[in-house]
C-alpha cells in the first residue's frame, strides 16, 4: 500500500545534525578557531568580505568555519547577516591618495613618485609547495622581512599624472546626492556608473575574471594597461552635523585598481585614455583587475562602442554576477518539480501516442495503394 | 517589537525589519492598483537561498500578523522538505499559528500549485516566483521587456504559442502558461501547472506574486479577470487524468504520478494533499487506500 511520504521535518533535523558533526570533522584534531582563520587565511576572510559586502573580519572568519570553508556559502552567510543591519547613512568617498600603502604597483611607468613597492604578493614567488609548511613549522625561525622606511612623498595617483597633460579622462564630479544603494534600492537598467560599479564590486571574483579574460582575447578588446595597483589601509570619516566637519570613525584595507586604455576619440572628445576602475574591500587584486576590465567594457555605450561581446552587455553582466543569486537559483533545482514534470510527461506521452498514430496511418496507406 | 523567543531575540516579527516591511508592503500596494503589473522592489537577501522562496517569504512577511494563520505548500503538499523549512521558518520568527487545512489559512504560501478547494475572501495566496517575466525566454534584455510590457506590445508571445501549434500540433506549454490580467497585461502565473490557470480567475483571494531574486512583485486583487492565452481555433484547455486519484477518488484534480516498482507500475494519487487527506476524512475511498471499496464509490 501506498503511503504518502512523512517525516520530512525529522529528517531535515537530523540532515543539519550531521552536517555540524562532518564540520567539526575528527574530534582528536584541534578546533580551528577565529583568529587562525582571520590571520592566515586571510585573503579567503578578505574575499567574504568582499563579496558578502560587510567590512568585518571576524564575522567572515565565523562564516567560513560555519560553512566548512566553502566560500560562496560563507559569503551567503554574511549577507544574509548584513541585511539586517539598520544603516547608520553614508560616509564620506574615501580618497586612496590618502592611503597607508602597503603595496603599489604600476605597469605603465619604470618609477614614479612614491616608488613602486612590492609588499605582500604572490607575483614573483615559484610555485613550488613548501614542504616547510606542511609539518609544525617554526615561524620564528623565519627571516622577518625587510621594509623600506617610507620616504614621506606622497604616493601620487598614476591617472593624475597623466591628467596633468589632459591625457586621460577626469575623474568626473562626484554627484552631491547621497550614492544610491543597491541593497536598499531596486537596480533598473540601464545603470549609473556608480550602481554598475557597486554590483561588480559585491560580483562573484571567478566570473569577473573570466569575463575580463574574455576581453583580452578579442571578445571587447580595449588595450588594457595596469597603470596602477594600490593596496593599503585608507580612512573612513563621517559627516557629523554637530562637529561641522567629517570626522574619520575607522580604516578599511582595499585594492585599488585603475586600468589606462587607449581611446580615438570622438566627435566631441579628443584621443585621450580612457579608464575602467575597480575597488575591493581587502586585499584582492585579481578581482580588482577583473572589475577594472568589466568597468571599462561597459562603458562600451557611453564611448560610442560597438557593443558586440558579453562583457559589454550591462544587463548580462549585472544579471549574472552575483554569486548568491546564482548559486541560489541553479541549486534551486534540487527542489522537487514533481508537479511540472508530471505536466510534461503528460505531454511527451500524447505527442508521442500521436506520432504513433500517424505513422499506423501512413502504413496503412502505404500498403492499401 | 521582539518576538518571545530569547534565541533569535534579536530578529524583528517575521525577521524583517519595520522598514523593509513598509517598503515592501508600498510595492504590494501598487501591484493591487495594477494587476498583473511587475513592480520593481529593493528584494532582501534572506537567510534561505535565492530561487528558493525568498521573494514569496518576503511578501509573506511583510503582511503577516499576530493573528493570522499560515499554511506553507510545495507541489501542492505540507510536507515537502522545503515548505517545512518555510514554515518552521515563520514558526519560529513569529510565533503564530500554522495548519495545513486550506480552508483554516488566512495566509497561503505556495509554490507550484493552487489548492484544490476553491479559496475564500479574506485568504491571502502567496506565490514564489522563480522568473516573473513571461517574455523572458523570448526576450532575454529587462529592458526590452519593460517597453513591450508598456506598449502593450505581445504580438512575440502569441507568435510562440502559434509556433507550438505548427510543430506539435498543440501548444506545448503545460506549466508557467501566459495568462492576460484584465485584459491589459501578460504575465505569468509562477510555474503552476496550466491545469490551475482557471482557480486564477475570478478568486475571492487575494492573490500576491513575490520573485526575490528578480526583484519584482505583482498581484491579482479579488475578483480579477484572468484570461490564459489561446487561440479560437486552438482554445486553451487544461490536463485531463484518465483515473480519479487512487487515494482518495477524487476528478478533476491535479494528480502526481508516484512510481510503485521497478516494473514500471505506477498509482496517481492527489497533488493537494491537505485536500485528498480530508476526502478520506470525509470517507472516500480510491481503489488503492488500503481499504475495503464502498459501494458508494
């Protein structure tokens, strides 16, 4: 006899109790605790942050315990936290020539002023595992490194060199209206520049990257250069009506990443570069790059482009890079569709009783000639 | 306004905040003054996955009350796994009372389905809508859909529909079937079975579409005139199943096909379940519910 299926809620139950056991995993090894997570996996924190658009690292190193260390899980976890939180109102636009800088980097000039500095990056290093790590290293036993005392001259942004002599676009007016949020507003297309750049900063890295990638070998080529990379710690300061002048509440680490390309011009534009830009909470330079890249070949329609690849399509980007939403919506279909299966079956059954039909009447034709 | 419950103390009723509410209740308002219209609205990130409800749990949220009661159904049924977690969700985020009898709900969450028995004045049905644009596999770009949507423009749907027709013979949508609002605008029903296309019509209920991750709430206020798009010559028509269910006997219901072995041997039995366990209540008998068949049947 047939019984419709119960349970459901019993077995949910025990479904999550499992998983905690499989996340805590073998109970002779040590919990991993906040602090580890935070200190030495720290571009993985700094991706959560990022992408689940929260600027706290503690809260991203809960996350990606409690999410087993799957990332796009651990930022889900973060925004559905920061959704909930009461905004306080906006700051202030930081100004990364303002920043503590802890790596900067530029493509398109051998020196400038404030150097260049290599600081923590992965460039350069031979990807060879290091079987020092493996066991129970010593990290006293390290060289510390060597830093160079800052020489006090200001790190001049690249693009305001080539401003001087008019060679590269401006950056624009900030417009004097609070930014608009596209967390608390609906997106509608096509966007301000400012939107398109807040859903590419919270945009899945992967995609960016591949996107960006996808313009570099023709898909939207725009003859990309790094003019520069900063990465460093920068000011956020508030407005406060009863002091009369901003007042800096706290520091955020981002990358910064302004990308210098080639323009023709226009009618009513002389040839000058253009730029596409990206900035990250944390420490992420391939996803500002990536940023940086998609920015540029949006801006396709704004240029006078032809607009002929993916990359330059607002809608598709947009659409499509949020790893929260996608990842919701495609393991959406883990959901039972019972109901319109059983719609479509009925339906391949009848169209294929018909053609069945046809077919005996055919052959009885065929054979009463 | 905190709920009892000191373990999520630190949500609001119904996990989001007055705010939000407000500003979904205003998007809901609109979509009722324009029926069938899809508003754009500021969509949350909830703690349940995109494409998973979060546009229905918002709208249901934000006009759900004290006194009110909840059912939640999936394909038709209480206890499919996610409408428990939907459910336990509002349980545990607002306190009140949930069933699983239609007739008891003030507020009915669903995906994929409308119940059998026909809803009530006062009953508020709250659909998930995965994607709320019914041009969308035609059209792809928002933008473009918005101004066929204003110019009332959907000579592109009547030309798929047509195409069915020339290649298969019949229209070969069966769930997620276009229906015209008051005669104004195209808009989708949320991927219920066309068989339920005709409970639309005319409902007592109010009925609220919420489509989270695309942003976008519609509505049909009672009493709204829903067309499904057809043909003269090829009028719409819903599925017809050959054996009433065989759980419960009932016709002219939606049946789910349930597979009994590897042979290939299979029962229909009722979608609703709320419904077909109150028929049985009630005394009826299908030639499969473990029981003598009464000579009424």
């Amino acid at each position: 006899m047939y019984v419709a299926v119960k349970g459901g809620e019993r077995a949910i139950e025990n479904a999550h109790l499992l998983l905690a056991d499989r996340r805590r995993g073998d109970r002779a090894v040590p919990e991993v605790s906040l602090d580890q997570i935070s200190n030495q996996l720290a571009l993985a924190v700094d991706r959560v942050m990022a992408e689940g658009s929260l600027y706290d690292r503690d809260l991203a190193a809960l996350a990606i315990k409690q999410a087993r260390g799957d990332l796009i899980e651990a930022i889900f976890l973060l925004r559905a936290y920061r959704t909930t939180l009461p905004r306080f109102g906006s700051c202030e636009p930081i100004d990364t020539s303002e920043m503590k800088i802890e790596r900067r980097i530029s493509a398109t000039y051998k020196d400038l002023p404030g150097g260049q500095i290599l600081g923590p990056t992965f460039d350069y290093t031979h990807r060879l595992l290091d079987p020092e790590l493996a066991g129970s290293e010593n990290s006293n036993t390290r060289e510390n490194p060597k830093e160079r005392a800052p020489n006090g001259a200001k790190a001049q942004r690249v693009s305001e060199i080539l401003a001087r002599e008019g060679l590269i676009e401006t950056d624009g007016e900030a417009s004097s209206e609070a930014p608009l949020d596209i967390t608390q507003k609906p997106m509608e297309f096509p966007l301000e520049r400012e939107s398109r750049l807040q859903a590419l900063a919270r945009g899945d890295e992967g995609f960016l990257l591949s996107l960006g990638y996808s313009t570099q070998r023709g898909y939207a080529r725009n003859h990309p250069f790094v003019g520069e990379i900063r990465i460093g710690e920068v000011p956020v300061s508030i407005q406060a009506p009863e002091i009369g002048s901003p007042v800096v509440i706290g520091r955020v680490h981002v990358t910064e990443c302004q990308m210098v390309n080639q323009f023709k011009g226009s009618a009513t534009a002389p040839p000058q570069f253009t730029r596409g830009y990206g900035l990250v909470l944390g420490q992420s330079e391939r996803k500002a790059m990536a940023v940086a890249l998609c920015d540029r070949a949006l801006r396709a329609g704004e240029l006078g482009e032809d607009r002929t690849a993916p990359a330059q399509n607002e809608e598709f980007v947009i659409s499509h890079c949020d790893n929260v939403q996608a990842t919701g919506f495609v393991e959406h279909l883990k959901l039972p569709h019972y109901v319109d299966f059983q719609s479509d079956l009925e339906l391949v059954r009848k169209m294929r009783a018909d053609q069945g039909s046809q077919k005996d009447a055919s052959i009885t034709s065929e054979a009463a000639e | 306004m905190k709920t009892e419950n000191s373990e999520i103390a630190t949500y609001n009723f119904a996990y989001l905040d007055e705010q939000t509410k407000r500003m979904i209740r205003r998007a809901i308002l609109k979509a009722i003054a324009i029926p069938g219209y899809q508003v754009p609205f500021a969509s949350r990130e909830m703690p349940m996955p995109y494409g998973w409800g979060t546009g229905g749990v918002q709208v249901t949220a934000s006009i759900i009350g004290r006194t009110d009661c909840l059912k939640v159904i999936d394909q038709g049924a209480d206890d499919t796994t996610n409408a428990i977690s939907i459910r336990k969700f509002f349980e545990k985020t607002t306190g009140i009372a949930t069933t699983t009898h239609t007739c008891e709900a003030t507020v009915i969450q669903t995906r994929h389905r409308i119940p059998e028995v026909p809803l009530k004045a006062g009953q508020t049905l709250v659909y998930q809508v995965p994607i709320p644009e019914p041009m969308r596999f035609l059209e792809p770009r928002e933008t473009e859909t918005r101004k066929m949507h204003a110019l009332e423009e959907y000579g592109l749907m009547h030309v798929k529909l047509y195409e069915d027709i020339a290649r298969n013979g019949r229209i070969a949508t069966t769930y997620a079937y276009p229906v015209k609002v008051e005669g104004r605008y195209v808009m989708d029903p949320s991927p219920t079975p066309k068989f339920d296309n005709p409970k639309m019509n005319d409902c007592e209920a109010l009925q609220l579409f919420g489509a989270g991750r695309e942003k976008r709430i519609y509505a049909l206020p009672p009493h709204t005139k829903v067309v499904s798009l057809d043909f003269e010559d090829h009028p719409f028509e819903v599925n017809k199943f050959e054996k009433p269910c065989a759980l419960c006997a009932a016709e002219q219901v939606y049946l789910d096909e349930v597979i009994l072995d590897d042979q290939g041997s299979r029962m229909f039995v009722c979608s609703d379940t709320d419904h077909c366990e109150e028929r049985r209540a009630a005394g009826h008998r299908g030639e499969l519910a473990g029981h003598a068949l009464e000579a009424a049947q």
